[in-house]
C-alpha cells in the first residue's frame, strides 16, 4: 500500500460494512438483496447462490451401477435424479463453487447474516488492494522517469483504497451480496497483471488466465477488456527479456485460450458434473448476450424487450450488444497511438455497462474507480481529471438511487404511476452514464496529453 492511511479506510471500510450488517439487517441487507435491483440482477443475486449449494449440496452422484443413489430428487420429470444446477440457479460454476461455504447446508448464514457478507467483504478488500497496487506500480514507473515534471509525486498520492472502500457505491453492492464482487476483482487483475509486460515475463499468462477465469465469470466484461489488453501487448516494442510485442500478443492469446479450456473442463467435471457442458455454459455465460432472464433494473434491455414483438427480439439484442462491441473496438483504436493502450480497455467498460442487459450501479461506480486508479498512474489523467469523473459518476449513481426508489414505489405499491415512470430514470441513467465516458475521453486525448506523450517519446 502506498499511502500510510489506506490500512485506516481499510479497517473503517471493513467496520462500516459489519456494522451497517449488524445494525440494519432488515433495513439495508435484506431490502437491498431481495427487494433493490440496482444493485443484483437474476444472474448474481445471493438467493441464486444460496440456491446453488443447496443444489450442489443435495446432489447424489451415480453409483457403479450407473443407478442414482436413493434420496436424490427427480427434479428433470424424467426419472433420472439429475439436477440441473445452473438451470436453476443461473450462477457461473467458479463463482457459486466461491460462494457455496458461506450459504449452503450447513452453514451458518441461516443463523448470522453477519457469517454471509464474510465473503463480500473479503473480496472488496482484496480488489481494493489490487486497484491500490495498479496505482502504486504506475507512480513508481513515473518517479523513476527524470525528466517528467509529475505533480502528483510532489503531494501526497491518492488513496485508492480509501476511494475504494469508502465509496458509498460500492459499500451498497456490498451489503446487497451482489456475486458481482467477483467480476470487480478478476477485472482488477486483469489490469493489474498486464501492467508488467515489460518487466514481468510471466506477464502474459496471469493475464491471460485472469481474463479467461473473467469470461466464466462475466463474459460480456471479458470481451470489452480483450482488444486493449491485447492491443498493450502488441504495442510494446521490446521487454526486458527481448521478447517483442507480437510474441507477447500471440503468447497472450495462446495461454487465454488454454487457461480457458482448463477452466471449462475443471467446471464440467468437479464443480457442475450433473449438468451438460453445453447447457451450463448457455445458462451461466452466453445468456447474458441473449438477455434472458430480463426483470426490472437500470438497464435499458427490460422495457424494449417488453414492448417489442418476440420476432424483432433477436434483433435489438443484436444492436445492443453490438453497439457496446463497436464502441470498444472503436475506443482502442484510437488509443493505438496513445501512451498507455491498456487504458482504452478501462474506457470501454463503461460503455459496455451503459448498453449491458443486466447492469448495476455497483458495477459503474466500480469501473469510475478502476479508471482513477489506473488513469493517473499511467498519465493519461490528472489526478483533478480522475476525481472528477469518479465523483460524477457518484452523484449520478445516487441520484438514480433515490429517484428509482421514489418511482418503483409509485409503480408497483401505491399504484399511482406505471413502468413509464421508473423507464424514465433508466434513461437518465444511461444519458449520465454517456456523459461521464465522453468527459473521460475528453480528458484522455485532449490535446494536453497528446503534447506530453509525443515529450516523452522525443
């Protein structure tokens, strides 16, 4: 950790998110849980977790005979005793096999809600470490550098972990037990394990295991993160071990495609045996893309999809997603030339969670963070930039909040509105969302930037 505050917002975030467990249970955990979709969608609430180590935990395995062990529920109608635990569940294998401990039979989260957000908040805890650390490795890149004129190392240097811990955001998700804790963390790594391409050899296989594990996880993430990262990689000229950028980009692209059969294979086997290769990954990975399970969040997928005919379907899903891929296509390339390529894939996650089918406020508020943390180390931002963007997106962030609240009341328990109403701060959501991509655009190819990276080149 680089500046000597962050184990105090440690330990006060860690203490905020027991004590607000503890003393608000109905209020915050289990309201925001079962009630708040802003920050769980059908696809990582906690309910769909516990409901996969209860399946996980019943499950009777065949027996030598190839017959099902008595007590085995017949839960496919046909006889066979096979439970289909991500059909059930929609849960990713790795994260639900994370999470199974904490909520399954015979744990105490029936007894505690305290022993259920262990988990949440030991994950906040390690992502805020990485996202500290991706932050620190760039400043001290920069410090080493003599003739840069950075005034960011004069001062005291950002406290990512307090930004991190402390962001009212991000405690919220939390406290919801959103399993979208996970996706926060493997993007982090992701980042954090490409930075080193020049310094690190192995460089090029924890990024690319991380961003495999990411697309079991998340895979519209995985996706948007794949051009810059690949394009940080193609882009160096030479490392320290006078391997130059193609090999690293190819070497990249051959250990993700091996870490991701690895993954696919150790989940087919151990973690969901009973389920059939091709359905678990439909269900848990490639239905996000197809937008199933669409209820109510601050998405814009839900209210098109209930208005539209079934035969159009395909079709805007089609251009919603499509349209999140072109823009990050599209916010690579133009950072081809930049001073730090990796940053695009940074830019372009918000993007893909403006146009995603099952967003959340955590996952943007967490997205702002990442490009504080990363954006100010690398240069490509001022530190003045990057807090801006991050408290703009907060205010934004809460000011949907409290309108979603207000209006989802007035839609679905006193009846005095319809689903107009609660569409209406969706847009708004999406309108702050645009805003706050462009302004970081704005700040990382103006002309300023532009002027010190062709400096340092000279």
């Amino acid at each position: 950790m680089r500046t000597k505050n962050d184990l105090l917002f440690l330990a006060i975030g860690v203490f905020l998110r027991f004590f607000l467990a503890y003393a608000f249970p109905n209020v915050l955990c289990e309201n925001l849980s079962n009630n708040r979709f802003e920050f769980s969608t059908a696809f990582d609430a906690f309910n769909h977790a516990k409901e996969f180590a209860h399946l996980q935990n019943t499950y009777h395995p065949q027996n030598s005979n190839n017959n099902f062990i008595a007590g085995g529920d017949d839960t496919d109608g046909f006889g066979t005793g096979e439970k289909r635990i991500t059909s059930s569940s929609r849960v990713s294998p790795f994260v639900g096999a994370v999470f199974a401990p904490f909520c399954g039979a015979g744990s105490k989260s029936d007894d505690s809600l305290l022993w259920s957000v262990v988990p949440f908040v030991c994950i906040d805890v390690l992502t805020a470490i990485v996202l500290s650390q991706i932050y620190e490795r760039g400043c001290a890149k920069r410090k080493n550098e003599e003739t840069v004129d950075d005034d960011e190392n004069k001062g005291e240097p950002t406290s990512i972990v307090g930004v991190y811990m402390l962001h009212p955001i991000i405690l919220l998700s939390c406290l919801s037990r959103t399993t979208k804790v996970v996706q926060f963390l493997l993007t982090s790594l992701v980042v954090y394990a490409a930075i080193d391409v020049k310094t690190n050899k192995r460089s090029p296989t924890v990024t690319g295991g991380a961003l495999a594990m990411l697309s079991l996880v998340h895979l519209p993430s995985a996706v948007t993160l794949l051009p810059g990262v690949l394009l940080h990689f193609w882009s160096v000229r030479e490392n320290e071990f006078g391997t130059s950028g193609k090999k690293l980009a190819v070497h990249f692209l051959s250990q993700y495609a091996c870490a991701l059969g690895t993954f696919v294979n150790v989940a087919d086997k151990y973690v969901v045996p009973n389920d059939e290769l091709k359905e678990w990954l439909r269900v848990s990975i490639f239905d996000r893309y197809r937008a199933e399970e669409l209820q109510p969040n601050v998405g814009l997928h839900w209210y098109v999809y209930s208005l539209m005919w079934e035969r159009f379907l395909p079709w805007y899903c089609f251009a919603f997603q499509g349209c999140g891929i072109v823009c990050a296509l599209t916010i690579t390339a133009r950072f081809v030339r930049s001073q730090s390529p990796l940053f695009s894939a940074c830019a372009g996650l918000l993007c893909a969670t403006a146009l995603a089918s099952h967003p959340t406020l955590g996952e943007f508020a967490f997205t702002t963070v990442l490009i504080l943390a990363h954006g100010t180390s690398v240069r490509v931002l001022e530190r003045s930039e990057a807090i801006k963007i991050v408290a703009d997106g907060t205010m934004i962030a809460l000011a949907i909040f409290g309108l979603s609240f207000v209006t989802l009341r007035a839609w679905l328990i006193t009846r005095t509105g319809n689903p107009n109403y609660f569409f209406a701060v969706t847009l708004m959501y999406a309108v702050g969302q645009v805003y706050v991509t462009y302004e970081t655009l704005t700040f990382a190819l103006s002309k300023k930037k532009n002027g010190k990276a062709s400096t340092k080149a000279e």
